[in-house]
C-alpha cells in the first residue's frame, strides 16, 4: 500500500511538471507552435468547419470567447486533456506504472504533447479506448475512439481494434506483418495515395493531399526504413512473437498486434515519409504499455528494466530533444 502511494504521488507529481512544460512553453520551441498561433488568433472561417478537426474548432471557439484567444490558455488546455489522460490510461493498463510513465516521456511527450498537441490528445484516447476493448467494454471503447477522432482524423485508425482478435495471436501472421510492409513499399507510390484519395470521404482526402503537398514540397523526403529506432522496435517485436507468443497474457496480445501494424504502416508508407511517420506512430504509442508489461515475462525484470530505460533515454536524447526542440 505504502509503495503504492508513494508510485501515485511520483506520477501526480510528474504529471503537474509535464502539463505545465507542455502548457506554458515559449513559442517556437517546438515545431508546431507557430502553426496554431496563427490559427489560434484567426477568426474561424466556414472551411475550417470540416477541414480541422471538431474537438479542436469547440476548444477554439471557447478559448476566444473564455480568454480572448489566449495562446497560453490553449496550450494549457491541450496539455492538461493530452497529459492527463495518457497518465490515467498508464494506471488503468500497465502493470508497471513508472516504467509506462518513463517510456511515455522518452518516445512520445515531446512528440505529441509538446508538438502535435491533436495527436496527443487523440492517442491518449486511442489508448483508454484499448484498454476498454482488452476488457470486453466494447461501447466505452467505441465512444473513446470517436472521441479520438474529432481531435485528429487519423484516429479513424483505432478501429482496427474491432477488427483484429483480442484473444488469439497468430505468430506466423503477425511476424510476417513487417516483412508485408516492407515487400509493399517497393511497390506503392504516392501516385497510388493519390488516386486512392479521390475516393475517400472529403475530410480524409483533404488530410491525404495535405501529406501529398508536404511531400512534394520537402527537400529531404528521403526515410531510411532501416533507421536504430523502428529496427529496435522490430527486433523486439519479433522477439516478443517468438520467444513469448505461446505464452503471452491475453492483456497484451492487442497491443503485440498493434505495434505489428504500426511497423507495417511504416514499411509499407515509406515512399511518403510524413504518413509512414504519423500513422506507425499512432499504432506504436502501445509501447507505453506494452514495453512495461513485457518486464512481467522475465525472471530478471531488472535487467530487462534498465535496457529499456537506456534505448528511452538514448532516443529522448538524439530524437526527442535534438529533432524536435529548438535550442536557438
């Protein structure tokens, strides 16, 4: 009882620190800043209706009329629902909170909830919306993930989790996932996104040809697929298939298959590199949980512990500060 106070207290502590980095940072230290300044101060026009978001129009609408606009207050707000309620899906599905809070601060706090503040909030639902799923709570789940994407249409991605099989993982299958990905990406190419867009709902197609615009339009739209991080995930994820697949707890099976698809989405979507990004980021955010859980496989989870602290600390370091905060 004693341990687990003092684990709540840290998280409550750390959660106040992150929202309130997130919430009050400087302008143009992360990437996207500008971007909502700019949208922020603006008056909604009768486009932006259907081309952004909903739950991002409503928090808009109510910071201008709440707070005149206030940038700090906007950012407050995207903090404390992103932060808060990746915190309380961390203590609802891991079996090692701190360990789930410490991954979720080295591979995605800077990236959602310090940048891609839709994002952050979206997948924060995505994952509360799992842990419903995982425990046959099939209508929580399915409001959390319409929740999810009225804050970025990219959530639309999250109903895979009523598709595939919560109870069964089937090892061959999801080991030659990846390998799919990537046989795929030697045959897709944007011109294949863009014919496919025609067809797809406005409000998905504008997203599509948004990717499509920013990928003509950038120089360095090169991605190497065989980059440290995504072929660390893949080792551990074929690990986790092979030597832990027959046995695997029931509560982690989903987010096995998860992480499979998010490896896919980026093999499969590397000739346009911001959708291979922002896709098999969306899928992968299940590390938060299940790179925690996995500690309970092991006799030594000590060990297992402190490698998995090392590869977050050397990714928060190279990837998380280097690339995504600008020091200047």
């Amino acid at each position: 009882m004693h341990s687990i106070r003092k684990s709540s207290f840290i998280i409550f502590i750390v959660g106040i620190t992150l929202i309130l980095l997130a919430g009050l940072k400087p302008i143009g230290i992360d990437r996207d800043s500008f971007n909502y300044v700019n949208m922020i101060r603006d008056s909604i026009k009768f486009e932006d209706l259907y081309l952004r978001e909903p739950a991002f129009n409503v928090i808009q609408i109510f910071n201008g009329l709440a707070f005149d606009k206030s940038t700090t207050t906007f950012f407050l707000i995207f903090a404390i629902l992103g932060v808060t309620l990746k915190i309380i899906a961390i203590l609802r599905s891991s079996l090692y909170p701190i360990l789930s809070l410490i991954i979720y601060i080295c591979f995605y706090y800077i990236l959602h909830d310090l940048t891609q503040i839709r994002v952050g909030v979206a997948s924060a639902l995505f994952l509360l919306a799992i842990n419903d799923r995982v425990k046959d709570r099939k209508t929580n789940s399915l409001i959390k993930v319409f929740a999810a994407t009225c804050f970025h249409y990219s959530a639309v991605l999250a109903f895979v989790i009523f598709i595939v099989n919560k109870n069964k993982l089937n090892k061959m299958l999801y080991l030659m996932l990846p390998i799919v990905g990537i046989m795929a990406a030697l045959i897709l190419n944007a011109n294949v996104l863009s014919y496919a867009a025609q067809y797809l709902p406005n409000f998905l197609s504008s997203k599509i040809n948004a990717y499509l615009t920013i990928q003509k339009n950038d120089a360095l739209n090169q991605i190497n697929v065989f980059n440290f991080y995504y072929s660390t995930l893949f080792v551990i994820y074929c690990s986790v298939i092979v030597f832990i697949g027959d046995n695997i707890n029931a509560r982690d099976i989903l987010y096995v298959k998860l992480l499979g698809l998010g490896l896919f989405c980026f093999y499969a979507m590397a000739f346009i590199p911001v959708m291979a990004f922002r896709f098999s980021e969306f899928y992968c955010i299940v590390i938060i949980i299940l790179f925690a859980n996995l500690a309970s496989y092991f006799k030594q989870p000590y060990i297992y512990k402190a490698c998995i602290v090392t590869f977050g600390l050397g990714y928060f370091i190279t990837q998380g500060l280097m690339h995504n905060i600008n020091f200047s």
